[in-house]
C-alpha cells in the first residue's frame, strides 16, 4: 500500500549535502530534483495568479475596517502608539487585540504614507505566504499535485479572498497557523528541536495578534508531537517543554512590558474595564467568547447591551438571536459552519475535507507510530477538528469571516487526501471514496447555490450535473486509461471548485468596508439582497444600508475610497453626504460597526489649530473617532472604546483633559443608538455622562447635519 508520492528528505543528510541542493542556480525554477518539470513553473504561476487575483480591485474597500486603518495611521506617526496598537497616536486607548496584525501595516504606511493600498497590500501578500506555506507543507510528505490543490483550495475560498484583502487580525494568524503547522510536521521528520521551537515561536506570534484563538490547535498538534516523534518519549517531552518555554517568551514578552509599565504613561487597554491585558485576554477576548458572558460587549442576547432597537432597525445576520444556546450571534451547535450565514463563506469543500481525512486515516492505519503522511492527517485534520468545534459551539461573539482560520486546514486535507486515494485508485474502495467525494461536494455546491438563486442560476444545475458525471466516472476509475482517468479527475476537480470560485470572484469584484464584512455575492450570509451583515452592497461590502445610511458610501461619499479631494459647500451632495462636508450617514447601530461620513467642512473645523491640542477632537465609539481621525489626520479621542462600554476616560478625567486644554471639540453622538455611549453588557463607560456634561457647558457648532461642542467656549454661567 503506498501513501506517498516523493521520498522525504533524510533528516540525517550532510549539511554539506544539504548546501548543494540549497544552492543550485536553477533551484527557483525547477524545484526539487524528483518533482516533475511541470511542479515549479506550476506553483510560480499559482502564486502569481493569486497575487494578481488579490490585487485586482484592492482599492474598492477604501480603509477597509476603519477601526484597525486608524489604529494603522497612529502607529505610522508614533513609535509608542505602533507598539501599544493605540488608536491614536495621543494613545488614549488601544484597540481591543494584541497589535501584531497592525505592525506590518502601520510600517508599510510609516513607508510609503497613508492609503487603501498601503493598508492592505501586506494582507495580500499575507494571503499569498499562506498558499505558499500550505503548498511547502503538503507537498513536503506527498507530491507536488497535492501541494498544488492545497494551494488553489485555499487560494479560491471566499472567506479567503476577503480577509487577505482585509485590515482585521484574521489574515496574519491564518498566516501564523499554516506556520505552525508546517514547522510541526517539519520537526515530525527527525525529532527536530529546532522546528518545533519554531513552531512556539509562530505560536507565541498568532497569541499577539488574536490571542487565545491562537491556542486552539495546540492541544491537537501537541499531543500528535508526545505520540508521534522519532525519538525517546523523554526527548519528546523535554522538547514540548522548550517550545512551551520559547512561546511563552514570544508571545509574552508585550504582555509583560504592557503589565508592567505605569498605567498613568500607557494608554487604556481597549475592551477592558479595569485596563488590563490580561483581564482582556481570558475576559472579553477569552472565556467570554465561549460562554457569551462578554462584560462590555454588545452581543449576549437579542439585543446588544439590552437595549431596544429603533422602530425597522435590523440586527446584522451575525448578530440575530439564534436557538439552541446561541445568544445574539445566531445558532449554535454542530451544524453552524453549514448554515445559511456560515457555509457560503467557508463550507463548501468542508464535508470533502471531513470525509477525505477519514479515508486517509484508514489508508495509513496500519503504518509505524512515526508514520509522517498519517502524521499530517492528524495534525491538520485535528487543527480542523478543534477549530470548528469551538467556532460552532461558542455563545460569544462569533463573526463569519472568523471562518478564514480553517480555510488552510480545509485545503490540506483535501489536497493530501485526493491524491492519497488517487494512487490507491486500482482499490475499488479508494475509488468509490473518490466518486463519493465529487458528488457529495457537488450536491453540497448544489444547495449552497440555491441560497442566491438569483446569482448564476445556470452555475448550480452545471455543477450538479457535471459532479455526478465526475463521480462515476471516478468510481470506474480504476478500469479506465490513465488518459481517460486524468480528464475524468480533471472534471471533478473544476466541478469541486466551481462554486467557490464564482463566489470567489464576486468577492474580489466587490469593495468591502464596516465591522462586519462577509464573502460572495448579495444574500450569500443570510442578508438580503443588496448587503450581507453590515450591509451597504453585495457581500456585506458597507456598514451601512441595513441601518438607514447611503448605499456602500466611504468617506466623501465615494463607494469605498478615502478621502483624496476635498468636497466643495456648493458641489452637489454625494450619497452620504449633506453637500456641505457634514456628517449624516451614521455607521451600522449608531456609529458601532461604521463610522461617520466626513466632509471638507467638517474636516477643516478639525484641522484648524488642531497642533495646539493633543486631540483634535473626541467622540464615543472608536469607529466614529475613527472616522474623523482618518478624515483629519489628527488624533481623535474614542470614548469608550469600540464598543463604548470601556470606562475610558471616566468624567473626572475628561474634565481634566478639558481643563488643560488638550482636546478641542467633542463630536455630538445625535440620537443614534449609541448615542450615550456605555450600553455595552455590563460597561462603565461615562459616555453617558460626558455627552451631558459637554452639552450643558459648551457651545455647539453645526457644519452641514454634524454637530459639534467646542470645549475652548463654555456657555454664560446659568
């Protein structure tokens, strides 16, 4: 029974050996001495095509989430506002997460200055490292067409396609989990410390860029490692320790220096209530994901924080109530990753993935207890395992775009398992695996298709008829040449990847911009038609249509863009605009999951004397400070935090800031639904009371529909 396609690299090879091959002059172009002439210029070219499919249209999303952008542009200015992740560069408070995903934008914004692409181009190539590693990792143990299909799986998954061109953390912890993957299978060959130091080190990486999710395939990967190494179980357990000691260091280093630094010199910990990281890490960000017990946070019922919802106001799809424990961020239970929010970003090639990790199983069974193919599907297959286990059954806070972390894992197996049961196929049981794979991929397309019946609806019946075709002939497949065999796997193949890849490319067409952003074509996440969960256009592409804004606007009323020209008091009004710089389409649930449009007006009120200040202004919610931050390029106080349930700053120290002149204006929060900042679950935010407060003791100023207080002016005494 043969389980492999290439012999692995002998992990007792000379270095001097080892140099050689390193050093070929041709190594770039033709790969490894046993790949086949085709395997390199194969993987160039599917790199590049990811490269350039990822590129195509990068612009359209604007500053992406503007949360993350301003934090980004703080950091472009302060070297202490890059390392806290501070959402100014005043650092008044951070963002809610470790700053590690904000550290490659900030610098290349530091480089080449502030912009959509400057922002997402290193999430792009993020993207593309990723397919990169996936393809080194798989192709590794099994061959060079395994890698390949690993690469392009991934490379064509909608939740893929949207978070490498996105700002949010996502992108560079799949990045992070592929590594470690990939590195532990490496020290799998020969009980290699260094390799699975390696691995802590990525580990300890992923923890500073989203915390405990890094965690989740630890368990998994580690006890493969205790089993599995070539070597005394003693040696095994001594290098789990290091590498344990090695993420501890890596990734707790910035959790040390933040702990330990003054808390009066520092900003607030974002998404704490009592600044501490360590509080947000196993609170907020930990624990209070699983259970839905997230003090501050909007989500823990029907309604965020409690509150009532204004007349024809609709939570995003993300955010519904949901059975079966669920709270307000839809259901839980084993069938979340397939249902109607879920399964188009993510699922497609799930139940293959599934299916095709238990055919591998019992291919290696009876293989030695170092067997590293059987090892792969164990660490992949359990990293899956665990990942979708704790996405589908936590009550907390749970986004579809988080789905991008299994993507790599999803890819790999499906890769790997393919071609495992490809060279069994003279077996008759590899072979109907095979052709069950393609039809039960097939139908699955077929469903998740039907869910947007209005986009491509020739696409699903082509893929269901083309799919069982496939199948049967892939379960023949042992009786037919190899000629014959190969344009039949060929067809299954395009028939697998038909449906994401539509969803795929209508994801790439479309900008994306808000808190909540989603895959695919309109309607994909359970949304209707014209927005997914966030709204403003196909995909979930603007925070705002769903919540009364204008369709898919981004600053200056451009679809998407930030502001480049500045708009003229006579020019007429773009959608989102009032025509003379003022503020009026207010982001997702008052300004929480989208920030304010900000015209020319507005921000040269902002600008004007703003170096006399430390902040240019100060608003509740970090979406709306976002917004005029990115708008001015001024710091911009976020009371309250994201959610504006963080007790930061309390009333005693605002009216301290205002007392020594250090903030100039207050943005008014209107009536919108966070308009009094603090109706987090359980927050202590004095939104409430600042807003108050500012509004019976200063002048207010109108530009256009925006209002703000100028807290150089009070008002006459009584």
């Amino acid at each position: 029974m043969t389980t492999t396609s290439s012999p692995q690299a002998d992990p007792r090879e000379g270095v001097a050996a080892a140099r050689r091959r390193r050093g070929a002059p041709a190594r770039l172009w033709r790969g490894r001495p046993d790949d086949p002439a085709w395997a390199r210029p194969a993987l160039l070219a599917l790199l590049a095509a990811t490269c350039v499919a990822y590129l195509m249209n990068l612009g359209a999303s604007g500053y992406a989430n503007s949360f993350y952008s301003a934090a980004v542009q703080a950091g472009s200015e302060s070297w202490k506002a890059f390392f806290f992740g501070s959402l100014d560069a005043a650092n008044a408070i951070t963002v809610d997460k470790p700053p590690a995903a904000l550290w490659p934008m900030a610098l290349s914004v530091r480089l080449f200055g502030l912009g959509s692409w400057q922002i997402l181009l290193p999430e792009v190539l993020m993207g593309v490292g990723t397919v990169a590693v996936l393809y080194a990792a798989v192709r590794r143990r099994f061959s060079a067409a395994a890698g390949l299909i690993s690469g392009a799986v991934l490379a064509l998954t909608p939740v893929a396609a949207l978070m490498f061109r996105f700002n949010n953390p996502d992108a560079l912890l799949a990045f992070l989990m592929t590594v470690t993957v990939y590195c532990v299978l490496r020290a799998l060959e020969g009980a290699r410390t260094k390799w699975l130091v390696w691995a802590g080190v990525a580990i300890g990486f992923a923890f500073l860029t989203k915390t405990l999710q890094a965690f989740l395939i630890l368990p998994p990967l580690a006890l493969l490692y205790a089993v599995c190494a070539p070597t005394s179980v003693r040696r095994r357990l001594g290098q789990l320790a290091l590498a344990t000691g090695v993420l501890v260091v890596s990734g707790g280093w910035w959790v040390a220096v933040v702990e330990l630094w003054p808390k009066s010199s520092r900003p607030y910990i974002g998404g704490s209530q009592h600044n501490s990281f360590i509080e947000l890490t196993f609170g907020y960000n930990g624990l209070g994901r699983l259970s839905g017990d997230e003090t501050g946070s909007v989500g823990g019922g029907a309604r965020p924080g409690g509150m009532e919802l204004p007349a024809g106001m609709e939570l995003p799809a993300g955010m519904r109530a949901g059975g079966r424990g669920g709270g307000g961020w839809g259901e839980t239970g084993i069938g979340r990753m397939f249902n109607s929010e879920i399964g188009g970003q993510i699922s497609w090639l799930l139940p293959a993935a599934l299916l095709l990790l238990v055919a591998g199983l019992v291919i290696t069974w009876k293989a030695g207890r170092t067997d590293t193919a059987r090892a792969a599907f164990l660490a992949w297959g359990g990293a899956l395992l665990t990942t979708a286990g704790v996405f589908s059954f936590m009550a907390g806070i749970f986004h579809q775009y988080y789905t991008v972390a299994l993507a790599p894992f999803i890819a790999a197996l499906v890769g790997m398992g393919v071609t495992v049961l490809w060279e069994e196929r003279a077996r008759i049981g590899a072979a109907l695996t095979l052709g069950v794979t393609v039809a039960g991929t097939a139908l699955w397309s077929y469903v998740l298709l039907g869910r947007t019946p209005d986009y491509l609806p020739w696409l699903r019946w082509a893929v269901l008829i083309g799919g069982l075709a496939a199948a049967v002939g892939l379960a023949l497949t042992g009786r037919l040449n190899r000629r014959l065999a190969v344009g039949v796997a060929g067809l299954g193949f395009a028939v697998a990847l038909a449906g994401p890849a539509a969803y795929t490319v209508s994801t790439l067409e479309t900008g994306h911009t808000g808190s909540i952003v989603t895959a695919g074509p309109a309607g994909a996440s359970g949304g209707p038609a014209g927005g997914g969960p966030g709204g403003g256009g196909p995909g979930g592409g603007g925070g705002r249509t769903r919540f009364g804004g204008a369709p898919g606007a981004g600053q200056n009323g451009t679809p998407g863009l930030p502001p480049t020209t500045p708009t003229t008091p006579n020019a007429p009004a773009s959608p989102g605009q009032d025509g003379q710089g003022g503020r009026t389409a207010r982001g997702g649930m008052g300004g929480l999951l989208d920030g304010a449009e900000v015209g020319a007006d507005a921000e040269a009120l902002l600008r004007k004397n703003a170096d006399q200040y430390t902040w240019a202004a100060a608003a509740i919610g970090s979406q709306n400070a976002a917004s005029y931050q990115l708008a001015t390029a001024e710091p911009v106080m976020a009371i309250g935090g994201f959610n504006g349930s963080d007790p930061s700053p309390t009333l005693a120290q605002f009216k301290r800031y205002v007392a020594d002149g250090k903030i100039h204006y207050f943005v008014s929060s209107g009536g919108g639904m966070m308009g009094g900042g603090g109706g987090g679950r359980g927050g202590q935010s004095g939104g409430s009371s600042i807003s108050s407060w500012v509004e019976s003791s200063f002048k207010k100023v109108t530009v256009g529909t925006a209002t703000f207080y100028d807290l150089t002016s009070p008002v006459a005494a009584g």
